[in-house]
C-alpha cells in the first residue's frame, strides 16, 4: 500500500531546512566579509527580514568615519551599488547563455 504523504508537514519541513540554509549562508557571507576586511573593520549594519516582511536591524557605528547617521545612506548606496553590478552579471550570462 502507498503511503500518502502530509503536505503541511512537508511544507513546515522544506520551510525549516530553508531557513537553516538561509541562516548558514548568511553567517558564511558575513564571515567572508569580516575576513575581506581584515583587522581594520570600524563598523557594521545587518539587515534581516522574514516571508511577513517583518523586519531586524542591527548596527554598531562606535568608531570610524561612519556615524549613525549617515548608515542609511552609506547602506543604501553600497547595497544600490553591489544589487547593480549582480543584475549586470546576471544579463552578461543571459545574454552569452542565448548566443
């Protein structure tokens, strides 16, 4: 006999292996970054949000050239800065992919 298979239990099962990828893919490009910047880091921001759109923000600002401030244009403008070099190389490869 076949067994049927519960689909709210393997939707909250893909739900969760989703989410640990998510949280070691995040610890994994935040340890890259740490370790690109070397021992001269004065800063950071980390923004995190969830399927709701909820969101958590943390910071720390103490020391460098960056203030408070001026953390959400200094996000903004890197993040504008990195999505737009990722979107160019995501073209480059359609573009090659269609030829």
């Amino acid at each position: 006999m076949i067994e049927l298979i519960n689909l709210e239990s393997e939707k909250a099962l893909r739900a969760e292996r989703e989410a640990e990828l998510l949280r070691a893919e995040i610890l994994s490009k935040c340890a890259a970054a740490v370790e690109a910047m070397g021992e001269d880091i004065a800063g950071f921001a980390l923004v995190v949000w969830n399927k709701s759109g909820e969101m958590r923000t943390v910071y720390d600002a103490s020391k460098g050239p960056v203030g408070p401030g001026l953390l959400p244009t200094l996000a903004s403008d890197a993040l504008n800065r990195h999505v737009a070099v990722m979107l160019a190389k995501e073209t480059e490869l359609d573009d090659t992919n269609a030829n």
